[in-house]
C-alpha cells in the first residue's frame, strides 16, 4: 500500500505553484490515463494536485476566427461542439475515434496531449523501458513490436505516440499556452513532442509544475474540408495502427494548399512535411497521392513484427486523399471509411 496525498486547487497559479514546488508531485485531470498508470505502478507520485475545480473549460471561437479550448475540456464536449464540427471536421472525428465514450466524457484535451505510450514494456515492470527507467534497455526492439513506430524511431525507443487528437491538431498547426511558475509560454504543437533520440524518458519540452492552460486551433478556411482516418484492429476502443488527419484545398483539379499528418506509425504525432511538399501545386490524382505518400515513408524503418505499417501507411494516406479530394466530397469520405 502506498500513500498518495491529494489536494484540490482552485485557481492556476497556485496549482502550478504546489506541484513545481514538490518534486513528488503530479497534476491530476480526468485520470483516465493517469490512474492507470498509478495502480500499475509506472507512475508513482507521492501527492496529486486535482485540477478539475480550474476555470479551463471554455470553447470558445477566438477573435480571429480559430478556437480557444480550455484545457480542462472534455474530449466530447469539444468533438460535439458546432464550431469544431463546422470548421475543423478533422478534428472532431479524430475526438470521436479516440478511446470510448465513457472515457471521452471524462478524459481533458490536456491530459490527452500528456497521455503516455500504450507499449507494453513500458507499463509493465519486470521488463526493460528506456522510457521508463533510462538506461535500462529496451524490450520492443526485439520483441513483439507489431504496433511500434517506423518513423522518428530511435536506437532506444520505438514506441508510437497513442492520441488521435494531437494527429488532428498538428495537422491544424495549432498552439499549447503553457504556465510555469515563472512565465507563460506559447509551444507550437509540433514542438510540443519531442522525437526520443537519446532521452525517451523526454516527451514534452515543459517543466515539472508547467500546466497546459489552453490550446489554441487557428482559423483556416483549408480545415474546412478536412478528415481523419483511422486503421484499426477493431472498429471501437482501440488504438490506430495508421491514422491520417488531412486538409486539402483543391482548384480546378490542382492541390493548391494541404495539411497532412499521421498517427500510429511514429514516436510522436508526425506531420507528413514531405508529403506536402510532393501534393501543393500537384494535379489531384491517384498517382500524386502515390507519389506523396512514398516520399513521406521512405524513410521509415521496420523493426521485424511491423513492417506492415510502412506499405498499411502508403495506402492509408492514398485512401484518405483521395476521398477527400473527390467531387462528392464528403460522401466520398463517408464511402472510403473516414469519419
Ligand atoms: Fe520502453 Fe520505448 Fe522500448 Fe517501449 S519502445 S520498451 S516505451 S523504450
């Protein structure tokens, strides 16, 4: 039996100021990735600073026309919201594949961002993790790996980033606030991962004590049409073993803008900037999209059980651009499985 003090805060500066202050100490959300890990034992901080009382839960349209969301937000409240799904789908369908809607009603859109890896050397204590113990070693690297990364990979740690909702939103090029106990920082999202290298133990470049206040969506006329799409083992309750988050703007048959990203196959939410760069300016077709997608996964390496994703990860980007590309678009999306 271990003994974990609890706290409730009730405003953000002493929130980030009792946990910066103890180096035992942790926030506490909606917990549904947290307390896990806690009767695991891969977590085990020693007090826990409740943040659910903290007025972080707004969904708001921001002046320029993006949306502001509270960290403190529920997953489905956000996937619900009519300007999410009006002007960012991709990133309300993403919402919606994520996790069960049970969690979805009490998991935040912060806590999803700082949800660690589903690999299961990692939660489980007599094997080695790198992650979770430095130096140790790392069991997936020759082990049963088939739900591991191909991109962003290091020699000492392969284990792919779990959130749709990150996939969506470094597609969307949006921004984490940030307070520490002595500034407040914007982090681009795509910064806001850190490849593992040598530190996988490293996932964020915050401090201990840094809250997320607010995410920041910017407003983009390119998000309107967007979609996410996910391969999965089964079609609920699980993890992706490919997803694409994509927008496309498409004039007279030309790709003249896109935002494209990829879950499943990386060690973080992986924008596909090669990708990109093969799709703007390029005819919208099939031999584009197969052009785009085999640039962007040239450089992935396999590691024995998933290999299947560099080829799954091909054709999933294909599907995904073709169906949001089509003139019947999104019936066209509805048909190719996007959300
Ligand atoms: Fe740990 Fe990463 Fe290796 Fe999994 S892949 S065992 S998380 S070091």
């Amino acid at each position: 039996m271990r003994t974990i003090s609890y706290s409730r805060a009730t405003d953000v500066p002493t929130a980030v100021g009792a946990v910066t202050a103890d180096p035992g100490s942790a926030f506490l959300a909606g917990g549904t990735n947290q307390v896990d890990l806690l009767r695991i034992y891969v977590e085990q901080p020693a007090r826990l600073v409740d943040i659910n009382d903290l007025p972080l839960r707004q969904i708001e349209e921001s002046p320029g026309g993006g949306l502001q969301i509270g960290a403190l937000a529920r997953m489905s409240d956000v996937a619900g919201h009519r300007l999410v799904r009006q002007r960012f789908p991709v990133l309300a369908q993403a919402l919606l594949l994520g996790a069960s809607p049970q969690l979805r009603n009490m998991a935040s859109m912060g806590g999803n961002l700082m949800q660690r890896t589903r690999c299961a050397y990692f939660r489980d204590l007599a094997s080695p993790c790198n992650k979770r113990t430095p130096g140790a070693g790392c069991g997936a690297m020759h082990g049963v790996n088939r739900g591991h990364a191909v991109l962003g990979t290091s020699d000492m740690c392969i284990a792919t980033h779990p959130s749709d909702l990150a996939v969506a939103l470094v597609a969307l090029d949006a921004v984490v606030y940030t307070r520490g106990a002595v500034a407040s920082r914007d982090i681009p999202v795509d910064d806001f991962f850190l490849l593992p290298g040598n530190t996988p133990d490293r996932e964020h470049p915050i401090e201990h004590g840094e809250l997320i206040e607010t995410i920041e969506v910017p407003a983009s006329p390119i998000a309107a049409r967007s979609a996410y799409l996910k391969v999965r083992d089964r079609e609920s309750y699980e993890f992706a073993l490919v997803s694409v988050a994509a927008a496309v703007a498409v004039e007279a048959g030309t790709i003249t803008d896109v935002r494209l990203a990829l879950g499943g196959v990386a060690t973080r939410p992986w924008r596909a900037r090669q990708a990109e760069q093969v799709l703007r300016g390029a005819p919208a077709t099939v031999e584009t999209f197969m052009a785009a997608a085999g640039r962007e996964m040239a450089a992935s390496v396999a590691h024995g059980m998933n290999e299947f994703k560099i080829e799954l990860a091909r054709r999933t980007i294909v599907r995904a651009l073709g169906a949001i590309t089509a003139e019947d678009w999104p019936a066209a999306t509805r048909a190719a499985g996007v959300a």
